[in-house]
C-alpha cells in the first residue's frame, strides 16, 4: 500500500470512529414522563444517525471512485465502511420503532385514565438499546484493524454474499410464510 493511501486509510478511519461515537453519545434513552415530550429529542437522535448514514454513502462513493479502491487496503477499507453503513441504517430502522412506540403511547395516552400501553413502552426500550447495539457495532467495524477487514480474512466483518444467502437459508428464508386459517 502506498504511503499516501495508508495515511489517508488512518486518517478516515479515526474520523469515523470519531464521528460514530459522537452520534452514539448523543443517543440518550428516552425520559419517563409523556411521549410527546420524549419524541423530540428521539427524533433529533434519528436525525443525527441518518446524518452519520449519509456521510457513509458519501465517502464510500467517493473512495469507490478513486484510486483508493484499487488497492487492497482501499478495498478493505471500503468494506469497513460497508458494514459501518449496515449497522448505522440498522440504528435508524430501530430509533425508527422506538419512535412508533412513542407515538402509539401518545396517541393512547391522550384518553382519560389510560395508560402507556406495554408493547408501546416495550417498544421505546427495546428499540432504543437495540439502535444503541447497532452503533456500538458500526463502531468496531471502522475500529477493526485493517488486517482483520481484508476480503477473504477469516475475521472480515463482511460475509460473503454466498455466506449470506446460507444465513437466510439456514434462517428459514428472509420471510416466513404465514398461512390464513
């Protein structure tokens, strides 16, 4: 690898690690209280990590279209960045339900002497962790170092696309067939 493309590997690398650990430090559980005031600053949060998601695609369309991505470490590199994204957009989808159970407690709270449902509240915590999770892994995939993230490491945070379709076989298919009574 050249020097160039090492430096500049390094450099991206410790921005993103900087960049998903400030979205993920400002991914503050929701408070007690009413979901509507909680929905704010949930939506901020959501905000912030399609924000960090965008930045991603940015650069990977960028690196991708550079001489970066015809070298190995610029290929790994663009894996980290790959799985990054994955997890980055899996946060968003989960804030995204944290948001819905939100908005169902508000909208079920606002009748008199009704409380905040289960699966609602359910819903928050359970959502909000697992996008918590999510970032958490996005961060060890552009903290990995570089030799662990060479196509065909026996530790690359990316599956093959065959080791994909064997997960989703293995899983019963990406979407389990319910038949009507």
């Amino acid at each position: 690898m050249s020097q160039s493309h090492d430096t500049f590997v390094h450099a991206r690398l410790a921005t993103w690690q900087r960049r998903v650990n400030e979205t993920a430090a400002g991914l503050v559980p929701p408070q007690t209280g009413s979901a509507q005031a909680a929905l704010v600053p949930v939506l901020d949060q959501l905000v912030s990590v399609y924000n960090l998601s965008s930045g991603l695609v940015a650069d990977l369309r960028q690196s991708a279209d550079s001489s970066l991505a015809t070298t190995d470490a610029g290929r790994a590199y663009l894996a980290q960045l790959a799985n990054a994204l994955a997890h980055s957009n899996r946060a968003a989808t989960h804030l995204s339900t944290t948001v819905i159970g939100l908005a169902d407690a508000h909208r079920f709270t606002l009748r008199p002497g009704t409380a905040t449902p289960v699966e609602s509240q359910l819903s928050i915590t359970l959502g909000h962790a697992a996008a918590l999770r999510s970032l958490q892994r996005a961060l060890e995939a552009v903290t990995s170092a570089l030799a662990e993230a060479q196509p065909g490491s026996a530790s690359s945070p990316m599956p093959t696309v065959s080791e994909q379709h064997r997960r989703v076989a293995d899983a019963g298919g990406a979407h389990p067939v319910r038949r009507r009574p």
